[in-house]
C-alpha cells in the first residue's frame, strides 16, 4: 500500500500512476502493471479506514491518494468520476464507488472479477 502524506502536485492521475511504479520497485507503463487500484481519500474519514481495511484483509495492493489538502486534486476527481465525496475506488479507469459499493462488490465476487481482468 502507499500512502500519500503530503498533496500529490500536479495530475492526481499522474501521481497515482508514479506511486505505482515506486510501489512496484521499477519504472512501468501502467498497462504493463496489474490492475491499479486507486483509493481517493481525505483526512479525517472513517469510510476510507474501511475501504482501506477491506482491500488489506483481501491483501490487494492500492495507491492511496490524499486529497485533505488538495482542492485542485478535489476538482480533478469529480471531473473524473463526477463523485465529490470520500472515499472513491477506481480499479483501472471503472469507477467502483465509496465503502458501500465496495464492500458489496466484495461479497458478491464482483472485486475478484474486476482485480482478474
């Protein structure tokens, strides 16, 4: 997992896919990476803890980007995926949802199906 103290500066996208390549050891192209799992997040937020603890039990690995102090990484989201609130789950470019809608993708085999593709 990777977290992100600080606000990431310029593209959230960009800085996602640039943790990636740092999370895995080597530069990548994206497409040549597993699936990117990308939990948008802000401070305090008991819903993103969850989703977090969600993907840590199922041992999947995620970038985390913290959006508390980035009102322009804020805007870059909701044009993205039109969603103004915390948490949001990508997995590739498919917008999962919040907790909610991840934790029932996670129960119904759904998050296997998307993580396998």
């Amino acid at each position: 997992m990777f977290s992100s103290a600080a606000p990431p500066t310029g593209s959230v996208l960009a800085a996602a896919r640039a943790a990636l390549c740092v999370l895995h050891g080597r530069a990548a192209t994206l497409s040549a990476v597993m699936t990117t799992i990308t939990v948008y997040s802000t401070e305090p937020c008991s819903f993103c803890a969850r989703v977090k603890g969600i993907l840590n039990a199922r041992d999947v690995e995620f970038v985390e980007v913290n959006l508390s102090k980035d009102p322009a990484g804020r805007m870059e989201l909701v044009q993205r995926t039109g969603m103004m609130s915390f948490p949001q789950v990508l997995v590739g470019d498919r917008l999962i949802g919040g907790f909610a809608e991840l934790q029932a993708a996670a129960h119904s085999g759904r998050l296997d199906e998307l993580l396998a593709a």
